[in-house]
C-alpha cells in the first residue's frame, strides 16, 4: 500500500474515533445520568485529540500523494 494511502486510512480512522467519544462522552452519558458530573476539559481532551491528529494525518496523505505525483510526471 502506497505511503500517502497509509495517512489518509489512520486520518479516517482517528476522526471516526473522535466523532465516536464526542457521541458517547457527551451525548450518550448525558441521556443516559443528566446528573453525571465530569470535567468538561477532559472530555473534550478525548474528543479532539484524535480529530487534530486525523486532520494531520490526511494532510500529510495529501502532500505525500501530491510528491509522489510529482516524482512519476517529473523528469
């Protein structure tokens, strides 16, 4: 599998994990205890760590696509 394939697959992922807790820590646990009490902070720590690194990811995937390009077309 190709390098730039790699990041964007790891970037899809993280982001469905991201999206997945911001469900489960503040969607779900609410329903589910309206008076669960949690730090907020740590909740959305968990929420956009894996999105910050799925936006990387697939940035990355992206210039390594854009250089691989670049290196079949080029001289």
């Amino acid at each position: 599998m190709e390098k730039w394939k790699k990041h964007y697959y790891l970037g899809i992922f993280s982001i469905f994990i991201g999206i997945i807790s911001f469900v489960l820590l503040f969607v779900v646990f609410l329903i589910l205890n309206p008076t669960y009490k949690h730090d907020y902070i740590l909740r959305s720590f968990t929420m956009i760590l894996p999105l910050i690194i799925g936006v990387i990811e697939i940035r990355d995937a992206f210039k390594y696509k854009k250089g691989s390009l670049v290196n079949e077309v080029g001289p």
